[in-house]
C-alpha cells in the first residue's frame, strides 16, 4: 500500500512544490509569481492551500477558504481542486474532498461549497458521486482577461 499524506502547504517551498499540478487547473498562474500570489491571498482572504503526497509526490492540491454570508452562513469555500492527470482515477481527489470536509467540520462551518466550470463534466460527476449537489448557477460579467 502506498503512503498518502494530506497537510496544508505552509512553507514556500512546500506551496512551490504544488505549482505543477495547480498549473493543470490553473494554467495562466505564473510559477515565479506563484508563491508570493499564494501568500496576498492567504493575507487577504484567509486563503489555505492542502497538499496530498503520495509517496512523497504531490498528486492533489486544493485551495481553500472558510468565510461568512448572509446566504449560506458559515462555509468552507474550496477555491481550486484538482488531481495530478497522470494519477486520476486512484482515489486522490476523493481522500481530499474527505479532508476538506473534515476541515469544515473542525471550522464549525455549515456547508462545503464550490464551483465548477460548466464544461468540466468529468469533475462534475466526481462531486455528485462524493455527494455533492448541484445548488445553483453562477453568473459572471468579464471586466478584463486574467
């Protein structure tokens, strides 16, 4: 059995170390800008980032807040999920949504939330199958390209 770890990413070298899979949700991040980008929005928005090592190897990254509305109270916001390509399918994504559940939990949060790109069925299925809802529709206006 493979050795699987999950744990914030705290130190600037462990936040670096989860650029290459973030990169494959995120591509238009710049690495030499990563971590410091990663660091305002911790600053500023209480912004967490979780790692799953297997073996020693990031194989899933998840980007992460806990915060308050008037519309859904407390929650956990997870910002960005995502599985390394080369290792989907091996139950990564799903022992870290299990975490990030636990996270909310210990937060005393009322709900998990996320959203989904409309054209990511794939992860749409992933969600529903670890008991996530589809709650709602989000709209957005660009003001500029990213």
């Amino acid at each position: 059995m493979r050795a699987m770890e999950i744990h914030r990413a705290q130190s600037d070298a462990g936040i670096a170390a989860c650029f290459p899979v973030m990169a494959q949700l995120r591509p238009h991040l710049d690495g030499a800008a990563f971590v410091a980008r990663v660091r305002e929005l911790e600053k500023a928005h209480g912004y967490r980032l979780a790692v799953l090592k297997e073996d020693g190897q990031v194989r899933a990254v998840a980007g992460y807040r806990v915060a308050e509305s008037l519309a859904w109270g407390r929650y956990l916001y997870v910002d960005d999920l995502v599985t390394d390509a080369a290792c989907r399918g091996r139950g990564h994504g799903g022992r870290l949504l299990e975490w990030l559940v636990e996270r909310a939990r210990e937060a005393g949060c009322d709900a998990l939330h996320l959203d989904s790109g409309v054209e990511r069925m794939d992860a749409h299925r992933f969600y529903e199958g670890h008991g996530l809802e589809q709650a709602s529709l989000h709209f957005r206006l660009r003001l500029q390209e990213l």
